[in-house]
C-alpha cells in the first residue's frame, strides 16, 4: 500500500512535463499528418505551465484536490486548443474523485485515473472508435481497476494501465477519425496514430513513474 501525497502529485507533474517536452517533436509530427502540427507544441506549454505553477506552492499546505484544480486551471490558461479543456476537465473530476483526502490510498489514485478518463470523455463527447485520445485513457482507466480489483500493487496497476494505453493507441490507426480536425480527412486518417492518443501514452507512462 503506498500513499501519494500532495508532493507525490506535484512529483507525478514534473515527470508528465519532462516526458511531453521531450516527446514533442513526434507529436508535432503525428499531428501534421492529420491536423495543425502543433500537438505537442500546445501539450509541452500546458504540462510546462503546470509545473511552474505548482513550483510556487507550499505543498505543506494543500491537499491533492487543491493541487490538482490547481494544475487544471493552469492548464486551461495556458494551452487554447481542444487538449486544453480536456485535460483541464480530467484534471477537475480527478480532483473531485479524491476530495477530502491528505493522501491517495492505492484505490484513490485508480478513482483519480477512471474519473480523468470520463471527464475526457464527457468533455470531448467522444466514445472508443472515434480515433481520440479517449482510446488510450478509457482502456488505461479500465485496466488499472481490474488490476487493483485482482489485488496488484499500484506499481502493477499503472504498468496494465500504461501497456493498455500503448494498445489503444496503436488501435487508432486502424480507425477513421470522427472526432476534431482530422474527422474532415475521412479514409485518409486511415493507417496514422492520432496523436492526442500518442500523448495520452506519454502522460501515462510519466504518470506510472511520478507515482510508482
């Protein structure tokens, strides 16, 4: 059983926007394909401006709802494309999900992941198949629950959530978008990986570092 505090989330924060920043120029890429090439431009400001924000904090005095209404609002100020809402929503029903607690059991950080997924989804209104980010997060969220269900650590928990978030990913270039910019492309988004479900991965796995 481990216990994830207030720093232990900021920790999460800091590893997401190392691995974005590093990751950006394969999103740009991924996103020039099928939309405005600026994916991972727009995750690595909004990731960066969460990090910087939370430097400033007194960690001492906050609990992890806080921290990450925190983390959402800066999110949304920083990033106006389609990701920033969404994240912005998962961040805010994740918090949501752990109010009241000074620290995450195991079972809250799983609660955090499922109720970020929906909030993506709720927020994007989209559904598995579409070729969205949602077909990385909703697999990750569900596998998490089904390995702490069977009694995994939350190391092990993270690992299946990050090896389902790989899979859905590498699933979206078999779909035809339906969703955002890329939607307008039809068969032609056809064979490339979206890249909103690229990123999701870099998140997760960041995440299962920070947390692990």
């Amino acid at each position: 059983m481990t216990a994830i505090d207030t720093a232990g989330l900021k920790t999460m924060f800091d590893e997401i926007a190392v691995a974005i920043e590093a990751d950006k120029d394969r999103l740009c890429q991924l996103d020039g394909v099928i939309g405005d090439a600026d994916h991972g431009i727009a995750m690595a400001l909004g990731f960066g401006a969460v990090r910087d924000v939370l430097a400033a904090l007194d960690l001492s005095a906050i609990e992890p709802t806080a921290l990450l209404n925190t983390a959402a609002k800066s999110f949304l100020n920083a990033v106006g494309a389609s990701s920033g809402p969404l994240y912005a929503t998962a961040f805010m029903r994740g918090a949501a999900a752990v109010k009241g607690k000074a620290a995450l059991a195991d079972a809250d950080v799983v609660a955090m992941l499922q109720a970020m997924a929906q909030g993506i989804r709720d927020r994007g209104k989209a559904e598995l198949g579409e070729k969205t980010m949602v077909d990385a997060w909703q697999p990750a969220a569900e596998a998490a629950a089904t390995a702490h269900a069977a009694g995994r650590t939350l190391a092990e928990s993270l690992d299946a959530a990050f090896a389902a978030a790989e899979r859905g990913a590498e699933a979206t270039k078999d779909m035809i978008a339906a969703k955002g910019r890329s939607s307008r492309l039809g068969e032609r988004s056809l064979g490339h990986m979206d890249p909103g479900a690229a990123s999701a991965v870099t998140v997760i796995g960041a995440m299962r570092k920070g947390l692990a």
